[in-house]
C-alpha cells in the first residue's frame, strides 16, 4: 500500500521495529522503493560462527522474515546445531 511503502522508505527503523526487529545503530539501512514489476531479494547477515558451513547448512538457518528483510537470519545454537 503506498502510505506503508511511503513510511518504510521515510523510517525503515520504525518500520522494522513494528516487525519485532531492532537492529543496532551502527547497521546500515538501504531502501529501495521498487515498482509493481521489480522485486529485491534481501540477503541477510551470515551469523557467528558459520563460517565454512554449506549452501544447505546455511538455508536451514533463514527464514521467510529474514529473506523479506523484516527479521536475521537464526543463531546456529537457536536452531540447534553446532557451531
């Protein structure tokens, strides 16, 4: 809806915060104001302590919040798994 898309592009914090994500201060934010046509893909963080980890390994840790842009990607000991 355009006053939605009108408030995140002026307050993306305030937006995501609404979502149940406040990010630190220091994360930078972007925002893209796309059309009916064009979509972005939000990539989120890698976490802690995954380094080395698998295409597969990685995906079990993403959400569907995470890849709209609205939530982070889950801790690996969140979810279980070693790290």
């Amino acid at each position: 809806a355009p006053p939605y898309r009108s408030r995140a592009v002026i307050d993306p914090r305030g937006v995501l915060e609404e979502f149940g994500l406040t990010l630190p201060a220091g994360t930078k934010i972007r925002v893209w104001d796309s059309t009916a046509e064009l979509r972005y893909l939000v990539v989120p963080m890698r976490p802690e302590g995954t380094e080395g980890w698998s295409e597969e390994r990685l995906a079990e840790l993403v959400s569907r919040d995470a890849m709209i842009g609205t939530g982070l990607a889950q801790r690996p000991e969140i979810k279980g798994q070693p790290a």
